[in-house]
C-alpha cells in the first residue's frame, strides 16, 4: 500500500509518495483512457484550454491507493478522521498555464496537487500567503497540501511534454 511522509512547511504540507513509480504510469494511463470517456467531463475553459478534467472514480480504478494515501494524510493534517474527497486532473501541454484562482467554493477544509508527470520547466507552482509568494517546483510522486483559501497558480509549461497533475479538494464528510 503506498503512504505519504508528511512534512510541514507551513501554511503548505509536502509529502513524497513511496512506490510512485509503479503507480503513476497506470494512473496515468487510466485518465488517457478515460478523459474523453462517458464517466468524464471537463470544466473551467481558460485561454482554449479546459483546465480540470473530472473523471467519476468507478471508471478509473487505478486511483483508489492514491486517494486512500492522500485521505490518510489529509486527516492528519486536519485531525478530523470523516472526510469527503473529490478530486479531477489537470493536463498542461506545452505553452500552457493555470490562472490564479483558489478553492473557496464550497466547503472545502484542505486543498492538494498531486504530481504524476513533470518534464523539467513544466512550471512551478505559486501559492500566495500574506503578501509573499511560495514557490513549489514540482516532482513527480510530491503531494503538496495548502489551505483552500490561498490563492495559486502554475507558471507556463515551457517544456515540451505534457504536465500532469491530481488536484483534490477535501472537506467535512456530512456536507
């Protein structure tokens, strides 16, 4: 089973996830098998681009260890043991970025992005907290864990090859 090792670094959590090298691939292969699939749809068109793919997790079965280690660590994080998790991928080809935005939506209690493919210049991920800009360079297996508050953003992928990530949005299990 695979496991986060938590490290705060406040107001982000980093984790590293053990065996993501087995466990990326197959992901990643399930979300091109399924991204254009009935179980998926796509939101948020941004410069041509639509930035959040969701996919219904029956129709992707490869994630189940990923969003148990991801739970596992947010209620940690959160010392609250019942928490609902939703969660949708964001694929970044090359030129393309992520506009600043943040997860206040709804109910959410802890926001995460979770690496699964990062060609070197990808673009970093900048989070905004009280006037300083905390900069993430992103690796592959790195789980990086912020209040939903916060204001973020990815810089422009510069590299050839696609960047692909999990976003997960985590909050009280009876909302």
């Amino acid at each position: 089973m695979s496991r986060l090792v938590l490290h705060a670094q406040p107001p982000l959590h980093v984790a590293d996830l053990r065996g993501f090298e087995q466990l990326n691939p197959r992901i990643t292969e399930a979300f091109l098998r399924e991204r254009h699939g009935p179980a998926s749809r796509q939101s948020h068109l941004e410069s041509g681009r639509y930035e959040n793919t969701y996919i219904e997790r029956d129709a992707i079965p490869e994630i189940a260890p990923l969003c148990e280690a991801v739970a596992d660590a947010a209620s940690t994080i959160l010392c609250q043991q019942e928490l609902k998790l939703g969660f949708w991928f964001n694929a970044m080809g090359p030129g393309e970025r992520t506009a600043r935005h943040n997860h206040e939506e709804q109910d959410e209690l802890l926001s995460c992005v979770y690496y699964l493919q990062t060609p070197p210049g990808c673009g970093d991920l900048l989070v905004y907290d009280r006037g300083e800009i905390i900069r993430v360079r992103p690796r592959e297996g790195r789980c990086v864990f912020f209040p939903p508050k916060l204001a973020h953003e990815v810089e422009q992928n510069r590299s050839e090859k696609q960047r692909l990530s999990v976003a997960f949005n985590f909050g009280p299990a009876d909302g």
